[in-house]
C-alpha cells in the first residue's frame, strides 16, 4: 500500500562512518536526536530556503548548510536541528519529498550535528555522490542564455531594438 508521508519510525539503513560506537548505539541516538539531514538540495538552495520550508515542522534551533570544504560554497546538504524530538518527527514525516528549488528532498534522522560534519567529503571537496554524477543542477545564467537565444532564433530575420538591447547586454 502507498503512503503520503513516510513513516517516521523506520530508520533509514544509511549509517555514518563517522559515529563512533556500536549500531544500537548509533541507533538509540537517530531514535532520540532533534537533528535531521537534508539530502538532494540544489546547490544554489539559501538557509532562508530552507527555514522556510522547515520551521512549518516546529521551532528550529539551527541550521548547518553543508559546504564544499575547497570552495566554501553549498554543496546539496545540510543540517536541521529543533528544539523537540516531535518537531524532529514532523520534519521527517511530512517534509521529505517535498520539492525545493526544483529538486525533491530527502530528509532522514540524524545522530546529531558535530563540528566538521559541515563539510563535504568527496575527493572534489563536495560529496562523494557528486564524482559520480552527471546531471548537475544547470547553471541559471546559461540557461537564461540559452533560453534568449532560442527567443532570438524563434524572432524574425530582421531583430527588433529590444532584441539588440538582450543581445549587446550578454
């Protein structure tokens, strides 16, 4: 049977190699944090962004955009900590999914938020997925661009002053 939230009582099968401790350990502490992670962001994805969309689930003591660790620039996660464990669960249950900036998002528990953690771990600097994907978010300015050109191609031979005006300003 299909569900329109997801259950927020199953954990997800991810664990990170970075928890210290055992996997019920690591499992006791997803069941009681008041932090989740948020997968698939757009890289260009503001925290006012995602304040927005998430301070619907509960009141939101924090948030930390994962960033490329070479560039310092977002590189598709990030960390939202609450005040209570049920915001938390509001957050998984009705939020993940949810299409922001385009993009569906994923949002499971997580252990808790360290120092470090905010940084993306691949070999590029960004997340390891990243080196091996090959449908990055477009870049807006070419496909603005792309999109004039096709207006300029889609116009008469003979160009108006205001397709000269777009066209001189590229």
């Amino acid at each position: 049977m299909a569900s329109l939230f997801k259950d927020p009582s199953k954990l997800s099968a991810y664990r990170d190699r970075r928890f210290n401790g055992t996997q019920e350990e690591f499992e006791l502490a997803l069941k009681t944090s008041t932090t989740v992670y948020l997968g698939n962001m757009s890289f260009y994805t503001t925290e006012e962004q995602v304040y927005e969309l998430f301070s619907r689930a509960g009141e939101i003591k924090k948030i930390i955009m994962g960033l490329d660790k070479n560039n310092k620039t977002p590189c598709g996660f990030c960390f939202v900590q609450y005040y209570s464990r049920e915001d938390t669960e509001d957050a998984v249950k009705y939020i993940s999914g949810t299409i922001l900036d385009d993009r569906p998002i994923r949002v499971d528990f997580d252990w808790g938020f360290q120092e470090g953690r905010q940084w993306g771990r691949g070999k590029s600097g960004g997340q390891v997925r990243d080196e091996y994907r090959t449908d990055y978010d477009p870049d807006i300015l070419s496909a603005l661009l792309l999109m004039l050109i096709g207006l300029w191609k889609q116009a008469s031979k003979f160009p108006t002053s205001w397709q000269l005006l777009i066209f001189l300003c590229i």
